[in-house]
C-alpha cells in the first residue's frame, strides 16, 4: 500500500472503523477514492484509517492499491457490532454516495 497522508491515526474512531469495514464487506475491492466517497470520509483522513487497519491485518491491497477486507477484517466488524449493540445500544451509520 501507498500512504502518501503521513501517519497512521492513533485512536481510531470505532463508528468510522465499522463504517469504512461495512463498505468494503458491501462493495468488496474498492479504490481509496470511491471508498472515501461511500464512507464520506476526506481522502486523507481514509488513507490514515486505512494504514492503521492494514497495520492490524484488516485490510490489504491489490496490485492496484484497491482496498479489501481480510477475514479477520470482515470478522472484526461483526465483533464490532456486536460490542456497540451490547455497550452503546444501537448501531447507525448516516447515509452516504
């Protein structure tokens, strides 16, 4: 992968980790651009998140630099859920694209 934002984030927010998990779980191997739009996040604030769970094993990228899931990713979105359902109460992500 090709980080050209500098620094994977530190603290992730856990609603967007499932947003942008949620993504590519739905559309599967998907460029940074188009996955940016879909999570409405910035391009730049993406590629962080996208270091960061690259970092962890959540994702990986193809020799096109397209962003998909691991398994462990895909299985790190439902434990995810299910952890906001348990201590949170409801799970709602705003529509996007």
């Amino acid at each position: 992968m090709t980080v050209n934002s500098g620094e994977p984030i530190s603290k992730p927010d856990l609603y967007v980790l499932a947003r942008v998990i949620k993504t590519l779980k739905e559309r599967g191997r998907t460029n940074k651009t188009a996955l940016a739009t879909a999570t409405g996040l910035s391009y730049d604030r993406l590629v962080k998140y996208l270091a960061w769970m690259s970092n962890k094993g959540l994702v990986q990228f193809d020799s096109n630099d397209d962003a998909h899931l691991t398994k462990l990713g895909a299985d790190t979105y439902d434990d995810l859920v299910k952890w906001i359902l348990q201590y949170v109460g409801k799970v709602r992500f705003p529509k996007f694209s």
